[in-house]
C-alpha cells in the first residue's frame, strides 16, 4: 500500500499541476474580476475628463463668455486658471 502511494505522488509529480473544476472556475473568475477592474478604471478616467470640461463650460457660461476668448484674452487667465482650479477638486 505504501508503494502504491508512492508511486501515485511520483506520478502527480510528472503530471504537473492538473485542472480541476474549482481551479479552473477559481480562474474564470479571477480573469473575469480583472477584466471588470480596467473596465471600470478607463470609465472612471473618461467621466473625469468629461466632468471637467462640464465644469469649465458652465464657468465659462456663467462668465458670458466661450472657453476660447479665455485663452485668447491674458487678463482671463487668471480667472480661468482659478476655474481649473476649482474643477479639479
């Protein structure tokens, strides 16, 4: 009996890791969990930018003013980097 096990632990050995229906549902998930990870951090990059130029676009509008004419007109830097500013927070 001793033997044969033995010989069954030196014949895993040879094989190797083997898969099974948990290791291989275990890493289904684990893949599936990553994937969902950079999928929800490349929204989550695309909303900020999109959230920030909301942002600028409504300070913009409440000065009567386009986003433009504040990077054309150097006294309206000022204002505008203080609108970045807040945007950003």
């Amino acid at each position: 009996m001793d033997n044969e096990l033995r010989r069954m632990a030196v014949a895993e050995k040879r094989i190797g890791w083997r898969w099974s229906p948990v290791r291989a549902a275990s890493a289904a998930m684990a893949i599936l969990g990553i994937a969902a990870l950079l999928v929800a951090l490349a929204c989550s990059v695309s909303s900020i930018r999109a959230n920030n130029a909301r942002c600028l676009e409504a300070f913009a509008n409440d000065e009567h003013r386009s986003l433009d004419a504040f990077f054309q007109d150097p006294s309206l830097q000022d204002s505008l980097v203080q609108a970045i500013d807040q945007c950003s927070r």
